[in-house]
C-alpha cells in the first residue's frame, strides 16, 4: 500500500527554469516537452512505448535562471511588496528553511517593517517576506546579512511583470527584432522578454518544432496592455497562462523529465519503475496523482484538471503556486474506491486460466454529488373552517318557533295573560327558563345551563316582591 501512494506535485520553481527550452502550449493545454537531440540518437533503434518520453540516465542540477528586468521596486508598484529568501543550492541538502526560524533570524539582526503574518513558507527551502513600502524591501534586498548566512533573496517575477499573448508577429523577426518593434501605450511598462511559440510537426516518422507567428511579450510594471502597436498596426494582448507541465519522470507536476530529481513512478501502474517498459493496459492502469484507474497523463485525470484551473488562477490574480493551489481543494476518493484500485492486479500477474474481462473506465468525477430532500414545514395553526363552524352554531341554535315568539314554546305549555303583577311576571320567567333547560330538542351549553339554574335557585329562594316594595316604599317615606 506505500508504495501506492500518490505523490504531492511540486509547486513551479520561481528562480530556475522549468526545461531547457520551455515550449508554451495554448491557454489550458498540456504541454509535452521536447526530447533532446542526444537522448533521440541513443534511443533512435530501440522501439519504445508511444507517447512516453525516452529515458535518462543521469541527474543535471539545477541551472540558474537569467531573470529579466528589474529587482526591486519602485514607487509607482502597488502593493504587496513580497521578497522571496532562499537558501543558497549548496546548503539545501538535509535541510528546512522554517518561518519561524527565519523570523527570529530578521528580528536578531534588526530587519523592521514586516507586516503582520508577513513571513510565509512557500516551499521546503524558501520563504515569503512581505513589506510595509517598496523602500522597506528594497533595503531588505541589499542587506548584507543575507550573504552572509548563505540566503538568496529576490522580488517574484509575477508581482512586478505581466505576460500576454501577441498573434501575428512576422516568423522571420528575432526575439530582439520583436522587442524593438514592439510599442506600448502610455501607462504600461515597455516589453522587456519575448519568447516565439512553437508548434510540433511531425512527418515521416521525424517530429520537429516548428516556429509559429504567435509570441508571448513580459511587460514591466503591474498593467497588461489590451493592445501594443507594430509597425502602425494594433494587435490584441491576451493574457497568457502558464502550461501544465507533467514529468514522465516522478509523475509530478512542475517540471519535466530532464530536469526531475525524483525517484522513477510509473505513469502507468504506479510502482517504483519507470515507464517505459511497463505493460500494464488502461483496463488496470493507476494513476498516482488521484488513484484512479487510468494512466497519469490521462487528459481525464481530475488532478489534471485541477493543476490548469491553478495555472489560470495564477495568471489572472499575479498571484504564487501556493496561494492559487489553497483556493483548490485536492483531489480525494473514499477508501473503497482506494482499496478496489489498489487490489486490481496487473494483466502479467492474472492466471491464464481466468480470462480477463476489461473494466470499464469511469469518466466521472471522484467528487460525489449528494442531493438532500426538501425540508418539511411544520404544521400551520388551524385556520377558519366555515364547515365546522357552521356544525357548531347549528348544535346550539334553537328549533324554529311560532310566528311572533322570540323563545320557543310547548304545544301544552300554559299561556299567561298580560297583567301588570310581579307575581306573573317572575313566574313567566321562571317557565320560560324552565322550559329552555328541560326540552329534549335543544341543546343548551353548560356554562349557559349553569347560570339559568343560579337564576332558578335565586327565584325559588327569593323572597316575595310585595315586602321588599312595600319596604322600599315605607324606606322613602321616613326620608321624606
């Protein structure tokens, strides 16, 4: 299981070249580098697997990079003004240049003016330093204690450049012809690099990079120009990014094979070997950067996908490989897809006797989609139901009653005649409430029911009407 585990892809070297001749792709294309004329001759008779490059036999170093322009800035760059330290090549062996370290290291020797979370790891042997001005930095940048302890400092080159695309420029100009006649408009910095683009051309059997009327211009300063002037021409700038790059070599990005100082990955079953002589089918490839089953340099490859949406970010925000690559998350699988990709074996290693049937490549997406379902409200209050209201009005209304009676009354119900008498008028009363609480054909509520039977008790112990208006009136006369 170690030795399936996929390597961490190395972030583009700031300071050093990529290849030796760096041939640049169209935007969001992945760039196949060159063979060199040696390694054709040598491998000219021998017959290797297609689309995998010839094989090294030796490690060059690095080789330093002629960086265009100026280093340092000046008062017209806007900031952030970041300086990138290094330790020098012969000191990075076996070692880690760690920010806490080195910013003990500037607060020892008296380096000021560094913003807050200002000091940045940016690599194994490099740190990102950012400044409060230009002058601060500047001054950084010709401080003789960086000699001293061996550190490397310079200005990143995206920060204070920008690179476009330029069509149409004549094949026949040299680099130099094209910076010379080359015009910017007011506002803009002058072009300080030009690099041809070239295309491959193969026939007959001989590949050959061809060169094509297509140029890529670095401007100085920090504004790319929409159009520059050739000539009284005006041609279009398109911003220009930078190439996905894959080494046949570690299957890493960053780099290619010439320049890999990595230990061989097969790009197509994942073991320590190299490629070349690797027969494993894509039925049961493994890829390394994202574990999946296709080869390492599988256009379908999302880690693929997600290195050139890096390389875009990077072009359009000026910003490192480090910062574009946080805005990314990794590519990930659960850990049974792992463990399926992982106990696949290869085609040389299955029995004859079982036939192998092919497995079927998945063109899709590790990432998995999960749809939830549509969350439930909870129940509403009961509203206004005119069908339960009128149920319930119709319980407690009264039977219809004779034309000219506002109460119902019995058939054998006695009659009363209308006398001026207390008496009659309090025994009236008492029938009707009687009457409404013993008819069997309503329905009286009880809280109802309740206060006629108060009102019946209080009747039935009531005294007679004549003595209290006989004393009233014997009360009103002794006041009088």
């Amino acid at each position: 299981m170690t030795s399936k585990k996929p390597p961490d892809p190395d972030p583009p070297d700031e300071l050093f070249d990529l290849s030796p001749v760096l041939t640049v792709s169209l935007p969001h294309a992945t760039e196949i580098p060159p063979q060199d004329p040696a390694m054709e001759t040598e491998n000219a008779n021998r017959k290797r697997v297609a689309g995998s490059p010839p094989a090294i036999s030796n490690i060059p170093p690095k080789i330093p990079k002629n960086l265009p322009g100026r280093m340092i800035y000046t008062k017209m760059d806007n900031p952030p003004y970041i300086v990138h330290v290094s330790l020098k090549h012969e000191q990075t062996s076996g070692t880690v240049l760690q920010p806490i370290k080195f910013g003990m290291f500037l607060t020892t020797n008296n380096v000021n003016n560094i913003r807050l979370d200002g000091i940045k790891r940016i690599g194994r042997n490099r740190v990102s330093v950012e400044f409060k001005s230009h002058q601060d930095a500047n001054s950084f940048l010709n401080n003789p204690i960086l000699a001293k302890h061996n550190y490397i400092a310079a200005i990143p080159q995206f920060n204070i450049t920008r690179m476009g695309i330029v069509r149409d420029i004549p094949i026949e100009w040299s680099e130099d012809e094209v910076i010379q006649n080359i015009q910017v408009p007011e506002g803009c910095g002058p072009v300080i690099k030009a690099r041809r683009m070239s295309r491959k051309v193969t026939s007959s059997g001989i590949t050959e990079w061809k060169p094509t009327q297509t140029v890529v211009l670095t401007f100085d300063g920090q504004v790319l120009p929409k159009r520059v002037i050739s000539f009284y021409s005006s041609l279009p700038v398109e911003r220009y990014t930078y190439p996905t790059i894959l080494c046949y070599h570690c299957c890493r990005f960053g780099h290619t094979r010439t320049l890999c100082r990595s230990k061989p990955r097969c790009y197509k079953c994942g073991e320590n070997h190299p490629g070349d002589g690797c027969d494993v089918t894509k039925e049961f490839s493994f890829c390394v950067s994202c574990t999946g089953n296709h080869f390492a340099n599988d256009s379908a490859c999302p880690e693929l996908g997600r290195q050139k949406s890096i390389k875009a970010l990077m072009s359009e925000k000026s910003i490192s490989y480090v910062e574009a690559s946080r805005v990314f998350p990794p590519v990930s699988r659960s850990y049974a897809d792992v463990s399926k990709s992982s106990s696949r074996k290869p085609v040389n290693m299955i029995p004859q006797s079982q036939p192998s049937s092919p497995i079927p490549v998945s063109q899709k997406s590790y990432r998995k989609t999960v749809f939830l379902k549509p969350k439930t409200h909870a129940p509403l209050s009961p509203g206004y139901n005119r069908q339960a209201h009128q149920e319930l009005t119709s319980n407690y209304s009264f039977s219809p009653s004779r034309r000219g009676c506002a109460l119902p009354t019995e058939g054998d119900a006695p009659t009363y005649r209308q006398e001026n008498n207390s008496t009659k008028i309090l025994q009236l009363i008492t029938d009707m409430l009687m009457s409404v609480l013993c008819s069997p054909n309503q329905s009286v509520p009880d809280h109802v029911a309740s206060k006629i039977t108060s009102i019946l008790n209080y009747i039935h112990d009531a005294p007679s009407l004549e003595s209290p208006t006989m004393e009233r009136e014997e009360y009103y006369s002794q006041k009088a």
